[in-house]
C-alpha cells in the first residue's frame, strides 16, 4: 500500500516490550517503570496476528524491538509465528545482544536472517559506563549471529564528549568482522539530560572528520537492510559506514516505508509525530487489524518534527527503537 505522498509501506516495526537490561546514556529515563502496565502489553500471539494482518495487505519486512526484545521468555514463539508468515521478505530483530549468544541459533532457526546490534564502544569499561552492560557478551553475541550466516549490523549513537575516541576502534572492529557500521544522530525521542547541544554531533561533521583521516568513497547504491542508512566505504579499512541523520538530512524521511507498533497495542505512522492507533480493541474482538494499518498508512505524514521542538510524551524504549 502507498501513503499520501506515494511511498510504499511494506515494513512494520515492532515492539515486543518496553524492558531493558540495560541502562544506556541517551536512552532510559531515570525511574521510568512503564513496563509496571504488564496488562497493556500484547500477548505473543496478538503480536503475530497483527504482523498477519500486516502481511494481508502488503507488508513483507519485519523487525522485532524493544526495550530489549530477548529478554521476553515467549520471544522465539513471536518469531516462530512471525518467520511463518506467507510472503515474508525479511525478519529481523533489534537487540543490545547480551543475550544473544544463546539464542542465536534458534532465532536462525525461527527464520530470523538479521540482527542489528546496538554497539556505541569497543573499549569494555568505556562501553560498560555507557550502557551499564557486558562488552564480552555482546561479542560474543555479534560473533554467534555470524556464525548462523546472519546480516549483522552494528550502530552507533553519537555523543560527542562521551564516545568520539571509540569511532575509529568501531570501524577497525566493524571491518574485521565484516558487518556494517551506522553511525547515528541523538534525537528528540529519550533522556532529556542527554539531548543537548554540547552532546549533539551530526554525521556530516563526523564524516568531514574521518574523510580527512582515510578517504570516504559514497557508496549510493548500498542498501543492506530497510532502512534510511546512506553509506560510505571506508578505504583505510575497508569498512562499510552507514549515516543516520534524522536532525540534519532534510530528506531524511523522502522514502520512509515503515510503521511501528508499540509493545502496548498502538501503531505509528511516524515516529518523529504525534499520534497513534489503538489497536486493543480490535485485537480482542477479532476487529478488522488489516483495516487500522490502512488507516495509519492514510494518515502517515510527509516527515517528522524533530527539528520543530518537538517534545515525544513518551520514551523510546516505550516506542520501540
């Protein structure tokens, strides 16, 4: 299906929950307890039912978040159902990748064929102070997901004055594990303490910085996955560099294709927007799911709000990453 502004919508991101094990700089609000609501969240098999309802009317691509969506104990059922799904073009999944070392080879099993690994340092206590998390299990996850033949792709959140002198270290590593590395804009969605000015750094002075290290070739035909990552090669290292810039690419949203459903039951047309869909209700009357998602398609808008003060009324986390 198209949207207002003729682009199609095939790919539905969703929340499986809004609980993490980790407590990351830009992410968690402090005391932010909205997983306490256990009984707004879906059930495995309402999650799989909206991603049929999904499929019935176009959407081919998945990708399972959070939160952290590993550490739900049905989350393979959810896959199970999800990799079932006549029509699929791709699942993925979202993750910090403590877990993921366990779980890698079900989850390949499930039909999941890509993980994108949340990664803002290499150096173990540098990592550990950013997130509150293991740097050795989430390696150890990265390098499972590979053994499985997954596409692995790692990402960055920029900080300036937290994790500049882990960039270079990151594209060494992303090269010599041969998974993309995308490196990605604070925006307006999380903790408010860390979306500053003085922590804010665009991708355009991050590449002017590292073109001026190693040359930068534009790859613009590279697309390894769904999203709106526009990539260079790194000719010192051979690395593959994907650029998120919500803030400062003014066409960011030009080919935008997705939805996100929360782990509470609600679709987005646009994560940058207010404004969402409730789906509870029609989930526990057998309700017409496939119809709400053409409702939120109808109502997708052109682009996001970021750059307009925009204030979210929620977390990411709760949102879905």
């Amino acid at each position: 299906m198209n949207d207002p502004f003729d682009r199609t919508i095939d790919y539905l991101r969703i929340s499986v929950t809004d609980r993490c094990n980790e407590r990351c700089l830009y992410c968690m609000p402090e005391g932010y307890k909205g997983w306490a609501q256990k009984a707004d969240h879906l059930t495995a098999d309402q999650l799989v039912a909206v991603a049929a309802a999904a499929a019935k009317i176009g959407f081919r691509k998945f990708r399972l978040t959070g939160g952290e969506p590993l550490i739900r104990a049905d989350f393979l059922k959810i896959a199970q159902g999800i990799g079932a799904l006549p029509g699929l073009h791709s699942l993925g999944v979202s993750t910090n990748g403590l877990m993921l070392a366990p779980m890698a080879a079900d989850l390949a099993r499930a039909g999941v064929r890509a993980v994108n690994i949340s990664l803002d340092a290499v150096d173990p206590d540098r990592y550990r102070q950013l997130t509150g998390g293991d740097f050795a299990k989430v390696l150890a996850g990265i390098e499972a997901a590979l053994a499985e033949g997954m596409m692995v792709k790692l990402n960055c959140v920029l900080l300036r004055g937290h994790n500049e002198d882990q960039y270079r270290p990151l594209i060494r590593f992303a090269a010599a594990h041969g998974t993309p590395l995308r490196f990605i804009e604070l925006m307006p969605l999380s903790n408010a303490d860390a979306l500053t000015d003085a922590n804010f750094l665009s991708v355009a002075e991050l590449r002017a910085r590292l073109h001026a290290e190693s040359p930068l070739e534009p790859l613009a035909d590279y697309r390894p996955g769904h999203g709106p990552a526009r990539y260079w090669r790194d000719q010192a290292s051979g690395a593959y560099l994907g650029f998120i810039g919500a803030i400062t690419t003014t066409d960011f949203c030009a080919d935008c294709n997705k939805l996100r459903l929360t782990a509470d039951g609600k679709i987005r047309p646009c994560l940058g927007r207010h404004g969402e869909l409730d789906l509870k209700a029609a989930l526990a009357s057998d309700g017409d799911l496939d119809k709400l998602l053409a409702q939120a398609i109808a109502q997708k808008p052109q682009d996001h709000q970021f750059t307009e003060n925009y204030q979210p009324a929620r977390p990411m986390t709760a949102i879905g990453g």
